[in-house]
C-alpha cells in the first residue's frame, strides 16, 4: 500500500496558498509517532477540560458516546462503528484539502474526510488548514446527531448542485458552512453553547466567542449569512446563533435553493462585523482588536 502523503498549504510571500489533494487513503495507523500521540493528547485533554459549560450537550455526550479519549489518536474504523450505527456516516481519509465539489460528493455519500495527519508541535496553538484533531474532535462527534447529521448530508448534495450554478453559489454555501458547521452557536438549556467545529477544536476561539465583548452574536438568518464575510486569520468579528439543530435543518434543506441563489445574484457581500437594524440582535460587538481588513 502506498504511504500516504502529508499534503499542506505551501507558504509564499503572498502568504499560505491551499494545496488541494483528490486522493483518499488508508489511516496508517501503525505510522503515528510517540510525539504524534502525544499531540492529540495533549488537545484532547485541553479541550475536554475547557468545553463542559461551553459546548452543546450533544456534543459532549457524542464525544463520550465514541469513546474518544486522550489515550491515543483514534483509530477511524472503531469511530465508524458508532456512525454506521447510528446515522449511517463513515469516516473516509485523506491526504489533505479535497476540491469543493469532491468534498460534496463525500458529505452527500454520508462520509466525512478526515485528514490523516496531525498538526507538528510547533503548530499546537494554530494551524491554517484542518488537521486530524479538527476533523476527528472537532466534527465527528456531532454527526452522531440524526438531525446535524442530516443537515450535513443535504449540505453536501446541495453543494454537488450549486456547483452547476457558477461561483456566487458557491460562495454563499461557502459562508453557510463556515457560519454554522465550523463557527457555529446554539441555544442549549437557555444559554448559547457552541456547535461549530473551528471553534471545539480551538482552546482560544472557545473562550473568546462566549466570553469576548468584541464580536456580534446574531440571531441566524439564511440569506444573510451567505451574505457575510468572515475571518481565516483571526477569532470571527460575528458569530450566528441557532435555536435548535432542526431550525438550521428545515432553514436550509427544506427551501429550495435555486430561487435563493437567483435572490442573492448580484448582491453586495456584507462586512464581517456589520450590524443592521433588521438584524436579530442577541450582542452587539464592541469591534475591540478587530482588523479593518481582510474579510474574504
């Protein structure tokens, strides 16, 4: 077999470009190092400490549920028991970034790539791309969830058919994704409580998005979040609020999209920490620390 390759972001003096990879391969299990186990170790035990309070309860009881544990990166094929069992996903691995309609294909097939490498302990506190421990930690345990897993099923088949469409839908999916999958809040048991995966696997976005004054929590709306801007480089300037899983799930796969995306055509991109009086605000952010530029 194969070894598989650790396909990353190449640095330029444009900064970090994204280096896609189509390939998906075996975990090589056996291959992780001691340093390497430790790493997940490591943020494992930071984030398991950090998140109870913090995360939503489905995401606590899931991860428990897989049996994830400090001990040792997991292997995938035990984790896809408990998926097979229970929605029906399965975990397949990769090499690094997928292209976007590959990766649509994968979350519409119900499997969800996971990067089979861990970031090197000099990336422990940030990393630009998706490692292992994003992938695995960060969103794994919510597709144990029938409806999450659902929404991110149907994501998927609508991202294989906005691909058709050209490339403003794509990125109001684009910003769909990372204002619910990846940077996500929830009301849980009355109090917001975090969903996004970005912000599971990150010991500093976990604090700043609950405790900062600085960023905005919005009520979530679905044209204007496929609307907005966001951050790649820093802590997000607005975060999204939901109510529950099945309002993000009838909000986004029950419409039809078409007519959406005909809506949105030619629309102007919305600033990262905009507020508007139509807006459902739950805070309105200072806009401490925030750089004047750089939403993408």
């Amino acid at each position: 077999m194969t070894t598989p390759r650790r396909v990353e972001s190449r640095l330029t003096d444009q900064g970090c470009v994204p280096v896609y990879t189509t390939a998906v391969v075996e975990q090589p299990w056996g291959d992780y190092t001691p340093i390497e186990h430790d790493t997940w170790a490591r943020l494992f035990r930071r984030q398991a400490e950090l998140l109870p309070g913090r995360a939503c309860q489905a995401f606590l009881d899931n991860l428990s549920a897989m049996g994830m544990d400090a001990r040792r990166i997991p292997r995938f094929r035990d984790l896809d028991a408990h998926l097979r069992r229970t929605t029906g996903w399965r975990l397949v691995g990769v090499e690094g970034l997928l292209p976007e309609l590959d990766f649509f294909r994968h979350l519409e097939a119900r499997e969800f790539p996971v990067t089979w490498w861990i970031r090197r302990p000099e990336q422990f506190d940030y990393i630009s791309e998706p490692d292992l421990f994003h992938d695995l930690f960060g969103h794994v345990p919510l597709l144990m969830d029938p409806v999450f897993a659902d929404y991110m099923q149907a994501y998927g088949a609508g991202g294989v058919r906005a691909a058709t469409f050209g490339g403003e839908p794509l990125a109001n999916l684009t910003r769909l994704y990372w204002y619910t999958v990846e940077f996500g809040l929830i009301r849980d048991a009355g109090c917001l409580r975090i969903y996004g995966s970005g912000i599971l696997s990150s010991k500093g976005e976990s604090l700043y998005c609950l405790d900062s004054p600085a960023p905005n929590r919005l009520g979530f709306d679905l044209a204007r979040v496929m609307r907005t801007r966001y951050r790649i480089d820093t802590y997000q300037k607005t975060y999204f609020v939901v109510d529950s899983f099945q309002q993000l799930f009838d909000a986004t796969v029950k419409p039809d999209f078409g007519p959406i995306y005909y809506g949105l055509k030619g629309a102007e991109a919305i600033a990262a920490g905009a507020v508007f009086d139509t807006d459902t605000v739950i805070q309105r952010g200072t806009g401490e620390g925030w750089l004047a530029d750089g939403d993408v």
